[in-house]
C-alpha cells in the first residue's frame, strides 16, 4: 500500500494536517461510493497525499472539517493545517491535477 494514503484509525487526523498539501476524503463503511473511490484513490496518493476518514469511527477528526458533512463522501483539501476547499466529487481528477501543477485555488 502507497504510504501517502492513510487511513485514519486512531481519530488522528490533526496529526497529519500539516502537510503542505493533503485531500482529506470523510467517508463511511456503508457508502458505495466511498468503496468504488477508494481503490482509485490509493493510485494517485503518491501525487498527493491522502487521508481517509471514517465519519462513524473518528467523530474528532471530523470537527477539523469547518462545515456539517451532510454527504459522504466529502472530500476536502488542506494546505499546512488550513481548510482550502470542498473538492466536488465529479470534478475531483481535474481538481488533483491542478492542486498537483500548484494551479489550484
């Protein structure tokens, strides 16, 4: 497994956060979506990383996300510890690349 996707297990996303660039992907076990994404995901962590964060299992972890997950998959994007943006789950590749190029935001 690439070691630039982590999946969070101890509720220790903050630990992680500082990372000049990291997508944090919230999710949940019962989300179809969330598996089919995954795998995908796990291909193209050594561009960036990525942290995988079950909503059910890591409630501290999500309050690091400054609006409600209403949906899962959430997907968002930080920058040293900073909240950048709500990456949309059909434009996600395109926004990879540009995050990658530094054309992002």
């Amino acid at each position: 497994m690439n070691k630039n996707f982590i999946e969070i297990t101890r509720d220790n996303l903050s630990n992680f956060l500082s990372a000049p660039k990291i997508l944090v992907v919230f999710g949940s076990m019962g989300c179809g979506a969330c598996k089919r994404i995954k795998p995908k995901l796990k291909n193209v962590s050594d561009l960036i990383p990525i942290a995988y964060v079950d909503v059910q299992s890591s409630p501290r972890s999500v309050l690091l996300y400054p609006n409600t997950i209403e949906e899962v998959p959430t997907i968002a994007y930080f920058e040293r510890g900073y909240y950048k943006a709500r990456i949309n789950l059909e434009t996600l590749w395109f926004d990879i690349e540009k995050i990658v190029k530094n054309e992002y935001l």
